[in-house]
C-alpha cells in the first residue's frame, strides 16, 4: 500500500514539475513582452543603418514642435542620424534637411517605413485613408 502512495505521490510530483516548466514559458513571454514594451516606451524604434537587411529595435527619435511643424531626429547608436519633417499633406514625413529624398512606404494602418540615405526606420503613424489600429 505504501508503495501505490509513493507512487502516486512522485507521480503527482513530476506533474507538477512538467506544469512549472510550461509556467516558465509564459514567464520568459511575458519578459520579453515586457522588454519589447519598454524599449518603445523608451523611445526606441526598429531601425536598419546603411542599407543592411537586418532591423533592430536600436534607433532613438527625438520630437520637436517648431515654426515648420513637428521635426522628428531619428539617431543610431553610432551617433548618425536623419532629420524628418512630419507634413500634413499626407505626404507622411519628408526629409527635413540635405539633399537626400525620403521614401515612404506604407506597412499597414498605423505603421510606415522611412527610406532616407541607405537607412531604413519603421515609424507609428497615422495613415489617411484607413483606420488605427484597434478601432
């Protein structure tokens, strides 16, 4: 008898280990989750410098309302960056300074990527025509 109890009891036990380890996958989720949140709410956005294929969540962007409208400093962790004029002409964002065009590409409601001098940036925006996420 004693053995059917430990037997049940190590089996009871094993199974609540397999669940712990399925907790711990949520877990790690529920981290990244949260590392990804907190990087947007740190400012950072997904970036892609010189041309390369791989984007990263590395870009920093700086807001400043002047005379000409909203200036967005969209800056690389190696101290570049690319200065953005945000329009109200449904034009999106353009190039707020050189002699570089910015190339705008819509990625889906609330979402564009930027093209300017070899670097890529993937910027929240809203998009004319079609509606925010979530509504």
């Amino acid at each position: 008898m004693s053995t059917r109890i430990s037997s049940v009891i190590l089996l009871t036990l094993l199974l609540a280990a397999c669940g712990e380890r399925k907790t711990d996958g949520n877990v790690l989720a529920q981290v990244e989750a949260k590392q990804r949140v907190d990087a947007e709410n740190d400012g950072r956005i997904v970036c892609a410098q010189h041309g390369s294929a791989d984007f990263a969540r590395v870009c920093t962007v700086d807001r400043v309302n002047g005379a000409d409208g909203l200036t967005l400093t969209v800056s690389h962790p190696d101290g570049s960056f690319h200065r953005l004029l945000v329009t109200k002409d449904g034009r999106g964002v353009v190039a707020a300074d050189g002699a570089e065009k910015a190339v705008v590409t819509v990625l889906g409601p609330g979402s564009i990527e930027v093209a300017l001098g070899g670097d890529r940036y993937r910027l929240p925006a809203t998009v004319k025509g079609q509606a925010a996420p979530g509504s």
